[in-house]
C-alpha cells in the first residue's frame, strides 16, 4: 500500500475528485481517477455506524475497485469513535484518513458532527491528536471557511491542525451558515495556505482544469477538488479530452458511461445498482435540453437494462456515435 506524502501526490496528479454522499462510492471514483483525478476522497462514513455494523457504512468501506491511492473519510464527534472507525477503515484499505469537518446538514452537525467541529477548536485538537495517535497513514481534514460569518475561523483551525500532526487540509471557503450560496470566496484559501505549512487543497466551484489551475494561481493552494461538476463529467480531469474533436469526445464519453455503468453492476446488489444507475445517468444526462424529461424517464425504469436501453436510445438521438452497448 503507498504511504507516500501528500505534497508528492500532489505535485503528481494536483487536480482531484471531491467527496460526494452517495456519488463517490468505489465505481466513481475509479471512473476519476481513469480520466485523471489524483487520488480520491470516498463519500463520508458515519463513525458510529460504521463500529454499529451499519450495512451501508460497511457498503462504503470498500476499496477493492481502488485502483489508485484512496482517501477514506470518517464523520464524527468523539475520539471514542473516530479512533477505532479510523483504525478499521485503514485495515479495510484506506490510504488516508479524512475527518469531515466541513458538512453543513442540519441532522449531522446538531450532533457535533461535520462543521460543528470547527466551533469547539479545543475540543476538535484533541479528536484530531488521538487519531493522529492512533493510525500510521496520512491524517488530512476538510474544512469550510468557518461555522458563520461571526466565526470565520478556517486559519485558526488550520494552524491548530498543523500543529496536532494533521499532514494535509481541504478548505472549501464558504462558512457553514453559507451552505453553497454565493461564490466561494476564494481569498480564505489564500489566508490558509499562507497560516501553515502543510499542503493545502482548495475547493469550490470550480468547473474546468483551467480554472483549477486558476484557484492556485491565485491562492497557492497545491491541489484542488473538484465536486458538482465532475458528476456527469468525470473526463472533466483529463487534459487530452479538451483537444478531442465532437465525434471523438462523443465515444470517450459512451465509453466512460459504459465502464461506469458495468462497475456499478458488478459492485453493487441489483437494487442498489439500480438506483446508482439513475443517479449517475440522470447526471450524466442533465445540462441537455430535455434533461428533466429524461432524468422522469430514467427513474421510471424498473430494470438495469432497461435504464442502459433508454439512455442509449437518447444518446443515439443526440451524438449518432455514440453507444452504451
Ligand atoms: C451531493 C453532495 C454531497 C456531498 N458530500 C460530501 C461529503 O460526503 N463529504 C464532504 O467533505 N463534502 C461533501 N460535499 C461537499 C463537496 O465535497 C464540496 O466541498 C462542495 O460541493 C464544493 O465543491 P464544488 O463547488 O466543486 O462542488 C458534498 C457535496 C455535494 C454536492
């Protein structure tokens, strides 16, 4: 298993795939990471469920499709959690330990989970020690800019992280009260990157290589992730797909579609399968005319092959090269 710094991954392969509750299982991020994202983060696992035997924490847990270094990140507030959930993700596989101190849901940090970690900074560097303490691979956390405007203290949390031995942190800027309103503030990176030392991924809202390469342009940040526009675009990495003329962009895209669609089938049970297949369609699908239509259509299917006819029949209307057969 590779145990190396995450600068050099970095510096290797900077732009990469975000976390993404109920997008980034095993199937997707391998997809990623064939177009081009550097190693990924998987989408967050309740701590608690995980040690309970949760069906879809374990569900989660797998790396086997990871063909590349893999982050796993834990949701949590309490060391007597985090510490044997971090312990059990790396025997399971994991490459990296991730905690999520950046989600905003309601349900989650009600109960000190996710983003309420950044507003008892005390009490987080003792979480963030012990799990240091606990496991041998990489540490990294991901943060937004703050809980609200009244408390924007990503530098703050970040210097405490350095210090703690965390060995890398994403910021994605917003504050926890801004959700994904407005544009990311893109300067809070900057203050980051500025406070430690450590590497520094910067995320939000960004949509192209181009523009990644832009946010560290313009923040110093040595990597960025990548979210919501890589659902239904994960070629968005690869840098050869910019220069590939329509009809050939056209059969890269079936064929990534395809192989995406394969590796949920062979990894998930069918009704699961099914339901990734809708997700991941209907976004492979949306940003197209008729997107709301199809994505009705899609989720009427009561079959996996059923779903592949459908979206291969729409495709075939709109790029005649194209096919999922
Ligand atoms: C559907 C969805 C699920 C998300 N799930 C997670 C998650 O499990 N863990 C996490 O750290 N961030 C999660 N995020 C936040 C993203 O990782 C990222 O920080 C955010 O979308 C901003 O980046 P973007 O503008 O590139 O999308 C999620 C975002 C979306 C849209």
């Amino acid at each position: 298993m590779p145990r190396r710094p995450i600068a050099e991954l970095l510096r290797q392969s900077p732009v990469r795939l975000a976390p993404m509750a109920s997008f980034t299982n095993a199937p997707f991020r391998r997809i990623a990471v064939r177009c081009g994202s550097g190693f990924t983060t998987n989408e967050e696992i309740d701590a608690e469920a995980l040690l309970a035997g949760n069906a879809w924490a374990a569900e989660s847990a797998h790396t086997d499709l990871d063909d590349g270094v893999v982050a796993m990140q834990l949701l949590g507030n309490s060391t007597e959690t985090l510490v044997p959930a971090a312990a059990r993700l790396v025997e399971a596989g994991a490459d990296i330990i991730d905690i999520n101190m950046g989600c905003p849901v309601p349900k989650i940090v009600h109960r000190g989970k996710g983003a309420a970690l950044m507003r008892d900074v005390a009490a987080t560097a003792r979480i963030l020690a012990a799990v240091r303490a606990a496991i041998d691979v990489p540490l990294t956390i991901k943060i937004r800019g703050g809980w609200d405007e009244c408390q924007p203290n990503a530098v703050e949390v970040a210097r405490m992280a350095e210090d703690v031995g965390v060995d890398a942190i994403t910021v994605h800027p917003r504050t926890r009260s801004q959700r994904f309103g407005g544009q990311a503030p893109w300067d809070v990176i900057a203050d980051v990157v500025a406070a430690v030392t450590i590497p520094v991924t910067g995320n939000g809202d960004v949509t192209s290589l181009a523009e990644a390469r832009a946010m560290m342009d313009a923040t110093g940040c040595a990597g960025v992730m990548v979210g919501r526009a890589a659902l239904g675009r994960p070629w968005l990495f690869d840098e050869a797909y910019e220069r590939l003329d329509g009809a050939r962009r056209a059969d890269y895209e079936a064929s990534v579609i395809a192989e995406h669609m394969d590796l949920i089938e062979d990894s998930f049970a069918p009704r699961l399968a099914l339901l990734q297949m809708k997700k991941h369609l209907a976004q492979y699908g949306a940003g197209r005319q008729d997107a709301r239509a199809l994505r009705a259509e899609l989720f009427a299917q009561p079959s996996t092959a059923a779903l592949r006819a459908t979206f291969a029949s729409q495709q075939a209307h709109r790029r005649p090269s194209a096919s999922l057969q």
